[in-house]
C-alpha cells in the first residue's frame, strides 16, 4: 500500500501546448494525473494552466539545462516534439539522455505512423529517435499515430459555407487517419499500465478513405453537396504561412507527394484493443463535433 504521504507521480508532457499535448494533458489530467508541461513561452503557459496542468515549465527543448530541469523528479514522461522541426533528433536525445541520468521510469514517445519512410523527412527524424530510445535503457512505449481526423477541422467554415473541402495533394490519395481523442486515451493507458514497456504501438482509426470519400461524408454529414479539390502548393503555403524553401515547406511537400505515391495505410486493430471498443470513425467524429457545436 502506497503511503499517502509521498508526493504524487508526476508526468511530464513535452510540447504540452501543441494540439496533441493538449489532448494528453487532457486525458491524463481527467484520470487524477498530476501533469508537469513543458511550454515554450508566458502565452502557452496560460493555455495548459487552464487544462489543469500541476505545474508548468518554460524554456526551449534545445536548452539543455531546462531539460533537465523539466525533467527533475518526473516519474513519467509523454514526449511529443513541436510539429515539423528540424531539430527533433536532437530535441529526442537531449530529452532521453535527461530522462535516463534522472532515472525516469517511464518513457512514452508520440512517434507517427510508417517513420521508417525515408522519403518524408519528419517521419525519418521521429524513427531515428525511435531509435536512440531503444537503445537508451529506458523502460519505453511508442506510440504511432495516423493523421489526425481533427486535421479537418482547419478548413470546417469554408466546407460548410462554400462547399469546399480541399487538400494539397491529388484527390486519389488514400490515408489512414485517427481520432486525436482515441490517441489521447491510448497515451493515459500505456502511462498508467506497466505492460505497455517495450510496445511499438500503430494507431489508426476505422478509415481508409481517398479525398473524394471524405468530401462525400463531409457532405452527407452536413446535408449538403461537398466537392473535392487539389489545393495549387501556392495557395496551401500561403493559407498555412509555410514559406517555399523552408524546412517546413520543403518536408510537407515531400509527404504530400508520398501520399499522391503510396496513400497511407495502417489497421485499427491495435488501437481497438487498446480502447477496449471500436475506434472512432470519420461519420463518428464528425456527429461528435456537431453534438459539441450545438452545446457550445
């Protein structure tokens, strides 16, 4: 029997204010977990602190010393890297190496789903720190995720108002996606269970659907007609401020021109054992954003 007086076990969530960190504090704080996030500023601070963050650290992930600090006295840590870095090898082993002369006992890493495909950079990063987990010592699950269906969401007002769901790469491409909400709750489960150490877990949801099967749902959904349309690389790098030549830019156009290739499969089997239910749906996930915009 655990004595009431010690202190709680702490998780640490890295890239805690990033749509993914979010959901986990979310997740986590809504079972009784005493969260610790990581933030990179005064603004993102405010955000966690809302959701019910225990504590909050601020500093940059590449700052080695506030690693450390952020690590101190962590039992557990969901590391997740700011989307698209290009220094997420780097950001992976400052976070593993602390974790490890900190004798963290959990470490959980949000990967993404098919890292080993060298021809999207981003994914290449997440294996090679994949990688140095595995050799780290560390008792570890990684978990990874396919796009998330909350992805649609972005572009929700000019799909209902014009008629228009539309993606920067071909219509044909065929792609797995997730529920963020159903990762979230795989995240409080492999935290909080000790036989998930040494897991390399894919998570994916029911779908397989090609860009025009999505607008087909999001019509029928919406009781309208939605059509389908490729996105000029132009146009999406001004509506996402992704700058030609940048890092960001140069690495999304290389998985958007994957996914026009290979599509993006991934089997929801794994994921409905780890929810003990069938995973969410797209027809699913979006009647559960309109039961919210009702109640809002």
């Amino acid at each position: 029997m655990k004595d009431s007086r010690q202190p709680p076990e702490v998780v640490l969530v890295t890239g805690a204010a990033g749509k993914t960190g979010r959901a986990v504090i979310g997740g986590l704080v809504a079972n009784g977990v005493a969260v610790r996030a990581f933030v990179r500023n005064p603004q993102q601070r405010l955000a966690v602190e809302l959701l019910g963050a225990d504590q909050v650290v601020e500093g940059d992930l590449l700052d080695g010393e506030a690693v450390i600090a952020a690590v101190g006295g962590a039992h557990s840590i969901y590391h997740i890297c700011p989307n698209v870095n290009p220094d997420e090898t780097d950001i992976g082993r400052r976070v593993i190496t602390a974790a490890r002369e900190a004798g963290v006992e959990r470490f959980a890493l949000h990967s993404v789903l098919h890292p080993q495909t060298e021809a999207m950079p981003h994914h290449w990063a997440k294996l090679r720190v994949e990688e140095l987990l595995l050799e780290s010592g560390l008792p570890f699950t990684i978990l990874q995720p396919a796009p998330y269906m909350q992805n649609i969401l972005g572009q929700w007002e000019r799909i209902a108002r014009q008629g228009i769901y539309s993606v920067p790469y071909a219509l044909s491409s065929r792609i797995a996606m997730v529920d963020l909400e159903d990762v979230a709750a795989v995240a409080v489960r492999i935290l909080s269970e000790p036989h998930h150490a040494g897991a390399t877990y894919e998570l994916c949801g029911p779908d397989q659907l090609d860009q025009i099967e999505i607008a087909t749902l999001l019509g029928r959904h919406l009781g309208t007609t939605v059509r389908a349309e490729t996105l000029p690389l132009e146009v999406w790098s001004r509506s996402a401020n992704c700058s030609p030549g940048s890092y960001p830019f140069e690495t999304l156009v290389s998985m958007f021109r994957y996914y026009e290739r290979h599509g993006m499969a991934g089997s929801s089997g794994v994921l409905e054992w780890l929810l003990d239910r069938p995973p969410t749906g797209l027809a699913d996930f979006l009647e559960k954003q309109s039961g919210r915009a009702a109640h809002s």
